[in-house]
C-alpha cells in the first residue's frame, strides 16, 4: 500500500466515523424524547437559543441542511449516469467527470450529515412540544431513518473508493451507484413524509387532534409524492448549477490549456445537467401546486393569490435568471463552434421571445390589497395587463421559455454539423426506434385527448352544457398526434428537419397562442378545468422534446463537422454566468422552502398543532431574502471549504487538476453526444480533438 | 510556476467571491423593493370595532376572501364569484352582491320552501359554502369559522356588514336576527366548548346587572369598559366583547379575565420597544409604515415611534390587561361579571 492509499483509507475511516457518530447522537436525543411521549408531560412549547429566535435558528440550520441534502442527493443521480454512459461508449471523459463529482459528494456528505444532526438538536430543544407530537406519529421511521443513513454511507464510501478497483467490473459499479442512489430516494422520502404530514395531516381525531392512524398512512399523505418529484427533480438542476459554478471557479483559476479545456466541458455538462432537472420542474410544481390546492383550498389561493402572490414575482426574477442564463451561457459557447455562426441570426428571436415570456411571468397575480395598498401601487389594475399575471397566461409562457431553450439547444447541438446519413438509408435500428418513440407520443396524446372527449362535466362541478369547453384541448391533442404521424413520416422520406419545424410549429401554435388564450375563456366559463389545460400543454410540450430531439439524434447521425469544438476558448464572463445559474438555483431552492413552509402559517401540523410563539407570522419577503442569503453565504462558504479540502488531499497523492489525472489517448474515441438527457449516437472525433485534453484516459491514480 | 498557478487561483476565487456578493445585494435590493410595493410592509392596522371596516380588512387579509373572489374592479381572482357590481358584465353580476344575494335568497326560498333573505343567503354562504353554490363554480370554498382560518362571530358579522355595505347599507340587526347566524354561532360554540362532561357550572349564580356596573363604572374596581367596547361604548385597546359569550365557551371567558396572558387575541399581541435612549415602551401594535411603528399604551394612547429610534423590537408573551384580578375582585363581584358577560351573545 502506498501514501496515497493510506490517505484515502483514512480518510474513509474519518468520514465513516462521523457519519456513525452523527447517526449515533441522533439516537440518543431521539430516545429521551420518545420516552416522554409515553407520559412525561413536556411543559416548555417553545425555548430560544442564546437570545435568537426558534424560528430564526430552525429556519437556518434546516436550509443550509437542505442545501447540502439537495447536492449529495442530486449528484449521484447524474454521477452514475455519466458513468454509464462512460461505460457504455468507453468514452473515458464521462467516467473522469463521473468521478470527479463523486469525490466533491462524499466531502460533502459528512458536513450534510453533521447539519442534519445540528437541525435534529434544534428541533427537539427549541420546539419540544412539536417534535413531541412529531415523535409520537414518526417515532418508528426515525430509526429505519438511521438505519437509511447507515446503508447510504457504506455505499457511498464503497462506490467512491472502489471506483479503481473495480474498473474490470465496471457494470457491477454502476449498479453500486444505482444503489446508492436508491438508498438515497428512500431517504429523501422519508425526510419528505415528515413535511407533507406537516402541511396535510391524515387520521387525526377532529375532537382531540390526536393521531390515530397508521405509520403507512402518516407517511402517504396527498403532498407526499408532489414533493418527492418536486424535490428530485430539484436536487438534479441543484446538483448540476453547483458543478457547473465549480467547474467556473476552477476554469477561471486554470493556467494551463488543458485545465480550461477540461473544466469548459465540464461547465458545458452541468449546465446541461441543470438545465435537463429544470425543465420539467415547473411541471412537478404545478402538480404540488394543485394539490396543495386539494389538501386545502386556503393553503392553495394564499400561495399564488394571497400572502406569497409577490414572492412568486421574487421566484421568476430567479427562474427567468435560470432560463435566460442558460440560454446565453449557450449562445456565448457557439462562439468556439465552428460552423454555428449560421445560427447567429436565430438567437435576437429567441432572446426576444424569452423576454417577453419573462416580463409577462413577471407580472403580479391576485394580490390581497387593502384601499391604502392599493394607493401606494397607483390605482387598481391595468385593464389588460392584469390578464397578463393570471395562470393561463403564465402557463402559456412557461411552455414557451423551454421550448425556447430547447431550441437553443438544438442549435448548439448542429452548430459545427453537415448533415448526417440520409434516414433511409440508416439501419433498421434507428427507424425502430424513431417508430418506438412516435408510439409513446401517440399514446400519451392519445390517452389524454380521448380522456376530455369523453369527459363528463359533472367530475368537475360544472353543468353539462359545459362539455363542448372539453372538446378544443381534445382536438388540439387530435392535431398533435396527426402531426406525430406526419412528422415521423416525413423523417422517413428524409425530410426530417421540415417534420421537426412542422411538429415545434404546430405545438407552439397550440401550447401557446390557443390554449394560452382559450385558457382565458375556460377560467370564465368553466374554471375547473384550467388544470386540465395546463396538462394537456405539458403532455404536448414534453412529446415535442422527446420527439423533435430523436429526430434530430438521427438528422446527424454520422455528420461530418465544420471543425472541432474549442474547449476552453470560453471568454471568463462567461464563467460569472454559471455562477449566477449557481446562486439563482440555490436562492430559489429557500425560497420555495419559504412558500412551503409558510403556506402553514401559525400551524406547525396544518390545522392539527398551532404555533402559539411570538414568531407566528409570515416575514416579509426582504426578511426571507435576507434570510436566504445568508444561507446561501453559509452553504457555498462551507462547500467551498470542503471542495478546497478536497483539493488538498488531490495533493497529497501527488495529482493536479482533474485534467492532470489523466493522459491524452492516441487515436479516434466514439463518443456520445447528450440531448434531453439521454445519450444516443455515435460521434467520430480526431486526436487533434482529444489532445485538447478531452478524449483522455485515467491514469493508474495513487498506485 | 506553481506560485503562479496558486495566485492565479485565488483571484479567481477572489472575483467570484466579490461577483456572489454583488448579486446578492442586487437581490436582496429587489426584494425589499418588491416587499415595499406589495404593501406588505405596511401591513399592521387593525381596525376596531365591529363594523364595514373591520369586515373589509378580514376580507383583504385574515379571511383570505379577496384571494378567491374580486369586488368589482379590484383584485383579479376569478376562482369564484366577484362580489362587486361589474359594469358590462352578464347578469346577474352586474349588480351590487346584497341585491344578487336577494335574488339567489328568493331562488333558494322556492327551492327549501324555507323563508330566506338577503342576510341569511351571505350568512350561510359562510356557514354551509356547499349549500347552494353559484352555477359554474366549484364546490371548493372552505368553512371560514373552522380552521385553519377560523373567524369568529364577530370577524363573521363584520363581514356580513361589509358585504351588505357593497351596494346597500350595513345592518347588524338584520344579521343577529338572521336563524342563519344563531346557527353559525351554534357551530362556533360546539366548535370551541369543552369535551363532554365539563359542562360550565358557576360556583356562585352572578347577577348580570351588577356586572354591567362593573364593566362600565369607571369607579368600579375593575373598569373593563376603559379597554374594551361593548356595544359602541368603551375603549379600544383590547378585543370588542359586544358578542363574546356567542364565540367563547364560558371556560374560556374566565380564562381570560383571570389569566388574560393564557390566550391573547389575535391582533393584540403586545411589543416591547426599547429605543436608543434607552426607554422602554410598551403596548399593542396599531401599524407601521416603512418609517415608524404605532403602538397603543393600556391607556389607549397611540404613539408613533420612528424606526430610526428603535434599537429593539420583542413581541411579548404577557398581556398588557392586568392579571391580578383574582386579588382585586370579591368571589361574588367576579361572578357578577361573568354572569354579564354571558348575557354578551
């Protein structure tokens, strides 16, 4: 055994050891805790910690804890699928990147798990009557929570320092990331149950409000799996800003040519990693958002028409920044692809459009205002702009911004390609699955389309005259799938790029300039059914990007480029905007934990446990921005911390940089080219490519 | 060459460090702008007395109303019926709410073949919203006496009275008279009792009318009238009892009067200022603006304090009422008063 290997075997026993202890005083504290709630009376309801409110402390501690729970949760989904993908291209680039994610986690994991430890201190010191009733219904998840804890560690440490050993068996090793990342979604589930039974608490006694139900029942509750999505999604866009914000740091310190190219890369993978968690996101959250709204319809209008109306201003400020950022972060990269300047034209439109969208997502929803307020603001509402803060409008823009950013790109994608193989002439691989991915589409349309044909208006509340309002998203969906058929029809007789633009036109034109305005109409006359027009635009807007991408996979296939891709040739200010998309991602992610939690009010348990402390009120928004920053000062203070320890163990063995680690292989590699998360094709590159210090090999790390 | 890598590192990671905290302040500054036109930090007043005003700030605030219905041209909800008169809309919404609430009265008259006015149809609007809901809506209102908003019967006339205010004239009599409205207090006083079998039984049988003298004579031992209204008379530091007893269960009343910090009412919390100069001043938040903060001493005083004074601000857990009455009251004096507070329905 070498140096090097004796500095990561300890340091696998240290970060062992902690996660045991942690787990350990968790225990501890939780069975005195336990004990009372089978008699002891717990008297104090509330207590403060050193002058500083429980509020204050709570909210802190449990958002810097989150922040860290998001990134050692979301990493390793995009972890072992850049290894796969790795393994299954044998494009060892993934595998290095892969790699290099995992080792910023498991620094990372001991400091989640120490904050997580922090936040269970807090909450049974500061709000013991609380964590009381909470024991009482969860005290039995609490162990298999520790228990979780264990198991995830273990596997983390064993897929982070088998990732050499076991390179002979690599499949073995993806599927010890799969596991770990079950380990880690049973987890996050389990930490999610506690919040949803806090906001929709099932089986309680209305007379006692004790709890009488099951520990099945209290963990199911209706906003259980709402949140789940929402935060699984979530921690795969957060995971992916962070990497990017770290791959900007490291390329703008980077002195040699290979380091920038390397980092470039890897700022180009993690924004498409965040980009590809964010799109569906809006989605997962107008699911929760609906479902608030059916636990509790006060819970549901006072977050986007009461008390958090502005907040959600304050919410697309940061997700405008998000989209937008993308895209230019985008735009300014086909600066070093040869070829994309044909798509110079394009990018004033979609930057137009994005603004647009963006001002109109901007602007203000119900607003509960007294006549004074009202003063203030000027007056009451526009006569039209005030259409413009409604949700039809809203969802419209939405749907418009991602296929927007789609677009961009498809065109960062084909910015240095020739066409590729004609499709007729393609195997029969490619018309399989091109037909496969047809048939999903139609029948997702299909389904949906046949479901509001059908539709009785009586399962909505609505009179039966209001049928004939169910049939215009059902057409529409009708229309989508007849151009599912053309579309793919047209690929065949390799007219693909006019079946691509026929199929985004088409959606576009329905998503949003008729459902977006027919939505205005359906809020008058039939309201309900709203919801039902919001999904029928996701399901057309998500066939668009699975369809529209598989096309395009095949479109290229085998095209040859007008040169290379010049890794890191990006200009530094290109490298501020990752770190914006870094800190927007971070600040919504409390502000979203603000709405959240705020949507309680002066309940702890929803209409079951009241918070009768002085700090039962909703802070102002300048507080909760305040509030939020400096937890985002904490959290990137500390990952920075942890990232630079890192840095010194890379030291230690004797490495440099990721790039350092490895050496330039000689000879064309077959490497896959990612598109709306899935990674399909081959593509041909040159040494001449590689020795920018891409097409690398790890070397024999620490041996 | 490796100095140079380090440094060159470290003003990168300098100028990301100085490039986090300018975005910052740029963020935290929208939000406080945002926070100022929202009004939201102006919030804080808190009107007094049971009437039109009262009910239109439940109707803006606590009850959540305006989040679903608009009022003619304000706000822009749709999710439910608008309240006010919209000129050029179909009928009936053309109309001011106490007339179309006449109309639907009438319509649901004919329905149960049971008597309704006006009154009685926007009461049991909020007593039973599922009762008979407006063609085209969904059944989806909430109970707004129950949690998690929980208004209580006088929250629940003042908003009667704001809404009969929109297009006629407020009328408290037409409410306490209304059937509709002694089953909503019904519903609130099952609501907030006692579980079974804890029945109020007075130790001593109070006698009403010299409970009132207690409550009103200033030369009583306890003057509550110089703090709280009843029926038009008294002062305003803390909540109108005019219909107390309707909404507070008799247990909950003696709460009250003997530990008054137990349970303080909702919009009377108290503040402990300390200024600069180092005066402590103490009282009930009246309001604030982006300036000052307004607060209401036990003598009813309102005093402005500019935030620029202020070096701390602490919600209080003790009631500004005092808590001795156990030691200033006679057994027989306490149950007089009680017994007057009960007539309070």
């Amino acid at each position: 055994m070498n140096y090097a290997q004796g500095v990561r075997k300890e340091g696998w026993w240290r970060s062992s050891a902690a996660t045991f202890l942690w787990a350990l005083l968790l225990a501890l504290i939780a069975v005195p805790v336990l004990a009372a709630t089978d008699g002891t009376v717990i008297r104090d309801e509330y207590r403060t910690f050193m002058g500083i409110g429980s509020r204050q402390v709570i909210w802190f501690v449990a958002e810097v804890h989150l922040m860290f729970g998001a990134f050692v949760l979301g990493v390793p989904i995009f972890a072992v699928t850049l290894e796969a993908i790795g393994a299954k291209t044998k494009d060892v680039r993934y595998d290095n990147l892969a790699h290099e994610f995992v080792k910023l986690l498991s620094a990372a994991f001991s400091t989640t798990a120490a904050l997580g430890g922090l936040l269970a201190f807090s909450l049974f010191g500061l709000y013991p009557k609380f964590m009381a009733y909470m024991s009482n219904v969860f005290h039995d998840v609490f162990y298999v929570y520790a228990l979780l804890f264990f198991a995830e560690s273990f596997t983390l440490y064993l897929y982070y320092y088998t990732w050499d050993t076991m390179q002979k068996h690599k499949w073995a090793h993806v599927w010890l990331g799969v596991l770990l990342n079950v380990w880690g979604i049973i987890l996050m589930g389990l930490a999610n149950s506690w919040a949803g039974f806090m906001m929709s608490p099932v089986a309680i006694d209305p007379e006692t409000n004790a709890f009488t139900g099951t520990v099945s029942q209290a963990i199911q509750t209706p906003l259980w799996h709402p949140i789940n999505v929402h935060r699984l999604l979530g921690n795969i866009a957060f995971g992916g800003f962070i990497g990017g914000a770290y791959a900007a740091v490291r390329y703008l310190g980077a002195e040699t040519e290979k380091d920038k190219a390397h980092y470039d890369w890897m700022g180009y993978i993690s924004n498409f990693i965040g980009v590809a968690g964010l799109i569906p996101l809006p989605f997962a959250g107008y699911w929760m958002g609906r479902e608030v709204y059916s636990v509790s319809s006060v819970m549901g209008n006072n977050m986007m028409g009461g008390a958090f109306s502005w907040t959600f201003i304050l919410q697309a400020v940061l997700v405008g920044t998000l989209f937008i950022g993308s895209n230019y972060y985008l735009w300014v990269g086909m600066g070093r692809i040869p070829g994309a300047e044909r798509y110079k034209g394009s990018i004033k439109f979609i930057e137009a459009i994005l603004l647009i969208c963006f001002g109109i997502w901007l602007t203000p929803h119900n607003l509960p205002l007294n006549p004074e307020e009202q003063l203030l603001l000027g007056g009451q509402y526009h006569p039209t702009f005030k259409f413009l803060g409604l949700m039809s409008a809203k969802n419209a823009v939405i749907n418009f911004i991602i296929l927007s950013t789609f677009f961009s790109f498809l065109l960062y994608r084909r910015g240095n390609k020739h066409d590729g193989i004609p499709f007729s002439r393609q195997g029969s691989k490619a018309k399989i699955v091109l037909c496969s991915v047809g048939a999903i589409c139609l029948l997702v349309l299909g389904w949906y389309g046949n479901f509001l044909y059908h539709a009785d208006p009586a399962m909505f509340d609505l009179p039966a005259d209001r049928a004939k309002y169910f049939k215009v998203p059902a057409g529409l969906l009708f229309l989508q799938m007849a151009m599912v058929v053309v579309a793919i029809g047209l690929t065949f007789i390799n007219k693909g790029k006019l079946g691509q633009a026929l199929y985004l036109g088409v959606g576009v034109f329905s998503i949003v300039f008729v459902l977006g305005v027919y939505g205005f109409t359906i809020m008058k006359v039939a309201n309900p059914l709203l919801r039902n027009i919001a999904f029928t635009q996701w399901s057309m807007m998500m066939t668009c990007l699975l369809l529209v991408s598989t096309i395009d996979v095949y479109l290229f296939a085998g095209a040859k480029e007008y040169g290379d891709i010049q890794w890191g040739k990006m200009p530094a200010y290109s490298q501020y905007i990752l770190i914006l998309l870094c800190m927007a991602i971070v600040l919504n992610i409390g502000l979203m934990g603000f709405i959240r939690s705020g949507l309680r009010e002066d309940w702890h348990i929803y209409g079951v446990l009241r918070d009768t402390s002085p700090w039962a009120f909703t802070p102002t928004n300048a507080t909760m921005a305040k509030m939020v920053s400096a937890c985002l000062v904490a959290f990137l203070g500390i990952v920075s911390f942890v990232f630079w320890l890192t840095g010194l163990s890379k030291h230690e063995e004797g490495g440099g940089s990721g790039a350092e680690e490895t050496h330039v292989v000689k000879g064309p590699v077959k490497g896959p080219i990612p598109v709306a998360g899935i990674a399909v094709g081959a593509h041909h590159r040159s040494a001449d490519n590689l020795s920018q210090g891409l097409g690398v090999h790890r070397s024999d790390r620490g041996m | 060459m490796a100095e140079g890598k380090k440094s060159g590192a470290r003003a990168a990671f300098i100028r990301s460090v100085v490039f986090v905290f300018a975005v910052l302040g740029v963020y935290i500054y929208i939000a406080e702008v945002i926070t100022d036109i929202s009004g939201q930090a102006h919030r804080g007043s808190v009107a007094t007395g049971v009437g039109p005003e009262m009910g239109r700030e439940i109707f803006f605030g606590k009850g959540k109303c305006s989040t679903c219905h608009s009022l003619g041209g304000q706000g822009s909800a749709v999710r439910c019926p608008n309240l006010g008169a919209t000129a050029g809309a179909d009928p009936p919404f053309d109309i001011p709410i106490i007339e179309r609430a006449a109309l639907r009265a009438k319509q649901r008259s004919e329905k149960t073949g049971q008597p309704y006015t006006a009154t009685d149809y926007i009461i049991e609007s909020h007593f039973d919203p599922g009762a008979y809901v407006v063609e085209g809506y969904k059944n989806e209102m909430p109970v707004i006496w129950k949690p998690p908003i929980g208004l209580n019967a006088d929250e629940e006339m003042a908003v009667d009275m704001f809404l009969q205010a929109e297009g006629g004239s407020a009328d408290a009599a037409a409410i306490t008279n209304s059937p509709v409205f002694a089953k909503l207090k019904a519903g609130l006083a099952t609501l907030t009792s006692e579980p079974a079998g804890e029945a109020f039984k007075p130790y001593l049988a109070g006698d009403p009318a010299k409970g009132e003298l207690i409550f009103f004579d200033p030369d009583s031992p306890t003057p509550c009238a110089k703090c709280h209204t009843v029926k038009g008379q008294g002062g305003k530091v803390g909540p109108e009892l005019t219909n107390v007893a309707g909404s507070r269960t008799p247990q909950f009343i003696i709460q009250s009067v003997l530990e008054p910090s137990a349970d303080i009412a909702s919009g009377f919390e108290p503040f402990l200022i300390q200024t600069n100069d180092e005066e402590f001043i103490s009282g009930i938040k009246k309001g604030e603006d982006a300036e000052s903060f307004e607060l209401m001493d036990d003598q009813g005083e309102v005093r402005k304090i500019a935030k620029a004074d202020i070096a701390k601000l602490v919600p209080q857990k003790i009631s500004i009422m005092p808590g001795n009455f156990r030691e200033i009251l006679t057994m027989e004096q306490f149950h007089d008063l009680i017994a007057f507070l009960l007539t309070l329905t």
